[in-house]
C-alpha cells in the first residue's frame, strides 16, 4: 500500500465528463489499495474568466481582494470532483488550501508556502477518505487566502506529497511525460523515463513547461518522486527523481537528456561601451530594479579601452528593457545599442556532462556542420546555451537531438 | 454617526456596473460619517448555474460537498464588489461568512446560526475599513463551509446587525419596500412606510416574498430596525419594527396594513370520515412525516358519526399528498377524497385587529357584497385568511384593499 499524491490540472478537469474520467482515475489507484490524496486546479477557462471579471471592475485590483476571487476556481473543482466520486460510491472529502493545513506568507497572488499542518489530511486518510485539496492556495496567518502563482497546484501537490511523506507525486497533464525535445518540432523526440531534478529545472528555464520550476525545487529539497504523466492514458509517464537514484538505475549513462529551445528571446547589444569600472553593474543592476531578467551575458575583451556587452532578455521584456537603456545611455558615451529579435536558444540538458567535459566541443562541431552560426554561448554544469539565428533554430534542434543520440531506439 | 449593515440581494451585484453602483451607494454612506458592513449574495443567477454544474455531475451530491460549491457564489460578490469600492479610494476587505466569525450547526444547506464571533469586524470597522461580508454560508465546528438556506443573505444581515448593535439593517433588493398589497393587481398600492415584525411575518407567510422569515424573527428576537429599500433609488423604503415603536409612531391606527394572497394553494377534502378519537392526528401525523406542510384545516361538525375535514397544502406538495392519502385511506372506511386545485388564499394582515374585533365580520362583509363565496376560513390574532374560488382572487384582494382604506391617500 502506497501513499500517493496526485494532481490534474484545469484541462483535466475542464468539464463534467472530464471530471468524472478523474473520478474513476482515483478511485481506481484507492482500489488498489492505496491511500489518496488529489490536488486540482480551476477548471478548464475559469482563473482567465475570474481575471476578466476582476478587469470589468478595475484595472488595478487588490492583491488581496484578487486571492479571494481567484480561491473559487480551485473550490468549484474540489466540490465537483467530490461529488463526482462520491458517485461512485467512495468516501471522499474536499479541503480548501487553508483547510488542507497549507500556510503562506503574506504575500499576495504570489505567496510561498512556509510550512504544511498536515494533521487533518492524516485523519482523513486513517479513516480511508480520498481527500481532494485546492490546488494554488494557501492560507496566512492573518486568515486570509492567498494563491502561489502560475503553476501553484503543481507546488501545492509536490509540497503535500513532502509533508504526508507520500511515495509518489503523480502530476497529470494533457502530454505523456517528458520529452527529449519538443515532438511538434522533431518527430523521433522520445518520452524520457527518467530525469533529475536539476535537468528538468533546466529545461524548465529553457522553455519546456511540464512542470512548475519552484516545485521542481520543493522535490528535489525532500526528495519527492514526481511521476509526469497523461490524464488520458494509462503510460508510464517521466519519474524525476534524484541524481544518485537515476545512477543507480541507469544501464547505460547518456550525455545529454534532452534538447530545448526558446524562441522568445531578444539579444541586445551595446557597442563600443567606455571600458570604466562598474558600467556593466550599473546597466544590469539598473534592468533588475525595473524587473527585467537578464538570461545570458558576455562581454568582450577591451579594446582601446571599449567593449561590447550582449545580452538577452525575454521577449515581453524587449520595449522596457529599450527604454532603460534609453535612459541610462548618457553614461555610455560613444556606445550604440543595438537589439537583435531575430535571435532564438538551443540548449542540451544533461547530468551526463557533468563527468564529460567533450559535450560543449561535441555541440559546437555538430552545429558547425550544418552551417550554424553561433551568436553566444552560454554553460552551466548540465547545461549548455547557443543563441542562434532564429531560423536556424528548428535544424539546429534536430541536428543536435540526432547528433546526441536522442531519437527513438 | 451610525453604524449601518446594508444587505444587496444577487440581482443588485448581477454584472460589473450594477456592482460599481452598489459600490457608489456603499461609499456614499460612509462618507455620510457612517460606519458600513456591507452583506452580498452570489452575483445574478451564479447560484443556479452552479447547481446546474453540479447536476451534470450527480443527482445526488453530498450536501457538503455542495456548500462548498455554493459558498463560491458570494466569494465572486464579496472581492469584485471590494475591488470596485477600493477604486473608488476608500479602505476596504471583503470576509467570507467563516473570517466573518458566523458559527453555525453541523447541518449542510441550510444550517442555522448558532453564535456570531463580531471581534475581527469589530476591529476592521475600528481600522475605518469597509467590510464586506459574505451572506448565506457560515462556518461549523469542523471547519467547514456551511449554507444557511434560500434568502440566507438576509439572515446573514440582520444576525450581523444584532451582534454588531448596529443601527439600521438596509436589505436592498429590486422593490421599493412592502406594499399593503401586490401593485401588479391593484394599481393603488401603497408603500408602507412602518410595519411590525409580527405582521411581515405573516405577510411573508402568505406569499409576499420581500425577506426571508426566518430573518423576520430574528430581527424580532433582537430588536433589528430593518430598511427594506431599492438599490436603484434613494427614496426611502419600509422600516420593518417591533409593535411598541410602531405604536408610539404612528398618529392614526390602521385596522389593517396589507391584503395578501397566494395562489399557489390546493384544497383536500376528506368526505364523510368516520367521527372516530385520533383519525384526524393519524393524517396529520402521517402528511407531516412526508414534509408536506399543512397550511389550514377545518373539521365540520360530526353528523352521524361522520366528519368532513378540508385542508389547504402548497401546490407543489400535491402529488406527495395525493400518494400519501391514497396509502392510508383504508382507515378512512367509506370516506372520499377530493381535490381542488381552483383555490387561492386571501388575507388581511394588521396588528391593529388585535383591539378590535369586527375586523372579521368586515371582511366577509366586503366579500359577500361583491358575491364571492368563502370556502375556509382561518384566524391568527393579526391575520384572517379565506380560501375562495381562483377565478375571484383578484377582485377580492381588490375590494379587501379598497374596503380597508389601503390606498394612496
């Protein structure tokens, strides 16, 4: 008998037949004989409807005010999928955030989660209840609701899966798991069985959203096995777990797990910035201040004391991001910027580079090959970046997914 | 300044600039120098869509689970309608009827009040904030949600107001107050401007649905000066309070303040039933272990050892009783049932009736004059009521009205 936490997000239980394929989704692991716990998020369109109502009244709501009406979404779910397995006949309770035990800061519409009272839930489960939990809710000690941010529930499951101790962390989704790269984009992308936390938490940066990244981290701090998985099929999904556990289980070790992209970058260059100490600090301590979140940087060796600095920076942050640079360019002198959106990231994702220093080397020639030109580079311990052109991005992903070996077997 | 709970029924909160007026109206009086908590309902036909939502799922929903579906309906309410206040730059937070400190029994859809814990809206109004509270649902011991029955969120106002010693509970709904009868049939209906506990009660009991009754009497019970008043105008309404006041008030006494009627009755007659001890508490006894409401009932006197009992019940109790009659007739020997569906009950409501007694004779002399036969007939100290023939219910309320002096002076 297992301990099992499982989560479905919004598209899973977006209707009355989706919610009951849940329904009997649960109901058939409790009669397996395991005890249950289930986080839902809103159902299907619901949090957008709610923010659109929030927006007929106000442009500027309350973070507060906001929590309260967002907190519905998740207790139209939890009542819903109750009644639904009551239904078939199973003893089943629902609990908000706050009644589940989960306590926040008090922060607004993007609280953490400070600690877990998980004593209610452990009742309820001794007297062989299927507790259902509001995904992306939380309580403060004021006594108010507040929610954790896109891709809370998915916290909210991994966090509970913590604190009751559970032996897996099943996290549902409308995809079967992870993939070595996007299967739209190259067609032998295959589902990995494995990955660790810190991989995945890389290709969570690099564009790939099966998972929430803070929860990512919630797991790999104690340790919870997360299992990534269809709600529409029965498959063995992706299990990220720990580095050691994949080591032991592992026959063969890959360099690389897995190929990721984002298009959604833009590269900003400053040319022939004066080589004076501190300028780089004031330029990015200046786009931190304004919330601009710098991903790769690299700076040039002076010549005749100038400099070129590039960056990159999230697309949504490009017109914020041009107007700082417009106000802080007196200090910059002679120096031009230049912002470049035709640009885009590769990224190979592995522990496997960790003991082999050749992967960058290996990456860089298999590119080379192919005619790609590489703009930046940019290396982590189990990651390495290249912005390439925008349109060399989809050969740029195939060739490296061949070239590392990833296809179908 | 005064310490005031205004109450806006669904309807008043339907969509967002229904919610901005109610909004204006809210901040208009603080700034008269009052202090306000404010009790909504679910926004428009939210509590039906939401019951329609949960009938796609089961037939039978546990009643928990069901009031925690229900209690998102004034969640929505309570934190738009505090987003729309806070534009408006007045300090304000919206409290689920849990956060609000109202404790209920373990009953789910429609528990009852038991204890109001005012301390934490004490001490927002204290901060000069708005406070807006969720009417209809409340929290039991277990911690759950709980809903307080249909019309609730007048129940939810007027308990507030008696744990607050507020000084007025305004519950705004569509209507301008209580009229002494319906002015969709008598064009001469007057608003009235005080009326008694007592009397609403019976008014509400015979089919003028302004507040909920149960409301009624726990205004009676505490001494809440309620104002039933329009939310789409500023005229005042109708102070519903106790006998005393009115007294003291008013100059000249009215014998009677309202007409009312109901169409929604059926009469039972129960021909030529055995004059036998406990026959009648043996019927009685068994409509009521059904849930069938018996309204009036009159028993002729025993001719040869043989009665007829007639009784009046709601129609939608008709087929249960028709069943139920049907099960035990063989006690009732050679007794015949029948049933008329073409009744209606007419009423006089007035605590003036209570010093003087000709106020029955003047009624059955105002219907008689006009050739309208009574079928029943039933008293309380404030309330007579007649069942006549449908097709006569207008022309009686008619002339009851005009016969008593109720119209526009």
């Amino acid at each position: 008998m297992a301990l099992v936490v499982m989560k479905f997000g919004g598209s899973s239980v977006a209707d009355a037949d989706k919610m009951k394929l849940v329904a009997s989704k649960i109901t058939a692991k409790k009669n397996l004989g395991n005890k249950i716990v289930a986080v839902v998020s809103a159902p299907g369109d619901t949090t957008d409807d709610l923010l659109e109502m929030a927006d007929k009244i106000t442009s500027n709501p309350p973070a507060r005010e906001m929590d309260m009406l967002l907190a519905t979404g998740e207790m139209v779910s939890i009542s819903l999928l109750s009644m639904a397995i009551d239904a078939l006949n199973e003893k089943v309770i629902s609990l908000t955030g706050p009644q589940a035990g989960i306590l926040a800061d008090l922060d607004h519409t993007r609280s953490r989660i400070k600690k877990i009272n998980p004593k209610k839930i452990k009742d309820l489960l001794a007297q062989n209840n299927i507790v259902i939990v509001a995904g992306f809710q939380a309580l403060n000690r004021k006594g108010d609701f507040t929610t954790l941010g896109r891709g809370g529930s998915d916290l909210t499951a991994v966090a509970l899966a913590a604190a009751l101790d559970a032996d897996f962390c099943e996290i549902y989704s409308d995809v079967d798991g992870v993939f070595t790269t996007d299967p739209r984009l190259v067609k032998e992308a295959r589902k990995i069985d494995y990955i660790s936390y810190d991989e995945m938490l890389e290709m969570a940066g690099s564009g790939a959203q099966v998972l929430q990244a803070r929860s990512v981290e919630v797991a790999k701090k104690f340790g919870v096995t997360i299992h990534s998985r269809s709600t529409f099929s029965d498959k063995e999904g992706t299990y990220i777990i720990s580095e050691e556990k994949i080591r032991r289980q592992k026959m063969e070790e890959l360099l690389v797990s897995g190929v990721t992209f984002d298009k959604n970058q833009v590269k900003f260059t400053i040319i022939d910035l004066p080589d004076i100490p501190g300028i780089a600090a004031n330029i990015f301590g200046a786009l931190a201040k304004i919330g601009v979140n710098v991903d790769m940087i690299i700076q040039s060796a002076a010549v005749d004391k100038k400099n070129d600095i590039s960056f990159t920076v999230s697309k949504n942050d490009m017109k914020k991001t041009q107007l700082e640079l417009d106000k802080i360019s007196p200090s910059f002198e002679s120096a031009r910027v230049v912002c470049d959106e035709h640009v885009a990231k590769v990224s190979v994702v592995g522990i496997g580079m960790r003991s082999n220093p050749g992967v960058a080397a290996q990456m860089f020639a298999l590119l080379s090959k192919k005619g790609i030109n590489i703009e930046m580079i940019s290396t982590s311990e189990i990651k390495i970046s290249c912005i390439v052109d925008k349109t060399d991005m989809a050969r740029a992903v195939e060739e490296l997914h061949k070239g590392f070996k990833l296809g179908k077997k």
